[in-house]
C-alpha cells in the first residue's frame, strides 16, 4: 500500500495533523541500500498506530565523518502557517543518544536538535517543548553521523500538526 499521509479532524489542540511515513511519497532516503536496514511490525504504522503503511521501520548504524544515510521527509500534504513537530521514536532498534535531526522552516531558516533515542520507547517526541511552534515547515532531515560512538540510529514516522 502507497498510502503515506493522512489528516484527520480536530485531534488534541490541532485541526490538522499530517504523519509522514517512512517509504511514503513524502521520503527520501539517500545512500547505499546495504546500509539501510527494515524493521517489519515497528514504528507507529507497524504497531497499530494509525491508518497509514509501510509497517516497518528503519535503521541505520551511526558514525562520524559524512553521512553516508540519511533522510528527508517533506510536508507536502500537511499545515502550512504555524505547526508542531513531532518525531516517531521506534520502542526498537533506535538507540543513539544524539539523534541529528535538522527541521527546515520559514522557506530557508534550519533548527539543529536532537534526540536521545535511548529514552524513548514508542513515543512521539516533540521537536522543541519550550517553544513548539514553527512557520511554514517544510522538511525534516535525520542523518547517520552523530560522531558519538556506534549504535542504532531508528528512521520512523514524522508529524506535523497545526
């Protein structure tokens, strides 16, 4: 199944919330296939989650030097103006300490974070909770280059809300 995104109505304080699939027609991943591992039956698709596909995950191992994967998901169905972002930290295979994350907004502006995915067990995690809202997202990068040793890097589900 194709599907990648979905909106739904009012859901907590938002009218529109659109989650970005691994796989779907809004990701890209980049970088040599034998890197990129899958995951079946994780993720937020993979348990039960919600109405969307693929139901897997993705990981890659971490490193330092370039990126040799990375990947980018794009809010081409979602709320432009003010939005929240949330990423998808898979209960499996995501252990990194440092995630590095890169938000694009406002048609330019970048916000550098990230997440320690060892503390997150099938959760949503909001981007920044001291200040969540951002203009006109745009894209959501993760990449496989912390330089903070060697561990699992999850590559999952992306939502953005407005």
């Amino acid at each position: 199944m194709a599907l990648a995104v979905f909106s739904t109505g009012a859901q907590a304080a938002h009218a529109a919330v659109s989650i970005y699939a691994n796989n779907g027609s809004y990701y890209t991943a980049y970088g040599p296939s034998q890197y990129w591992y899958n995951v079946d039956n994780e993720g937020y698709c993979g348990n039960g989650g919600g109405n969307c596909s693929p139901n897997n995950m993705k990981y890659t191992w971490s490193g330092c030097g370039d990126p040799v994967n990375y990947a980018v998901w794009t809010n081409g169905a979602g709320p432009n103006g003010w939005a929240t972002h949330d990423a998808y930290i898979p209960g499996t295979n995501a252990t990194n300490p440092g995630a590095p994350y890169l938000l694009g907004y406002n048609s330019g502006s970048q916000y550098h974070f990230t997440i320690n995915q060892n503390s997150y067990y099938d959760a949503w995690v909001r981007t920044d909770p001291s200040d969540p809202w951002w203009y006109n997202i745009g894209n959501v990068w993760l990449d496989d280059n912390p330089c903070n040793g060697t561990s699992k890097i999850g590559f999952d589900e992306q939502k953005v809300a407005d």
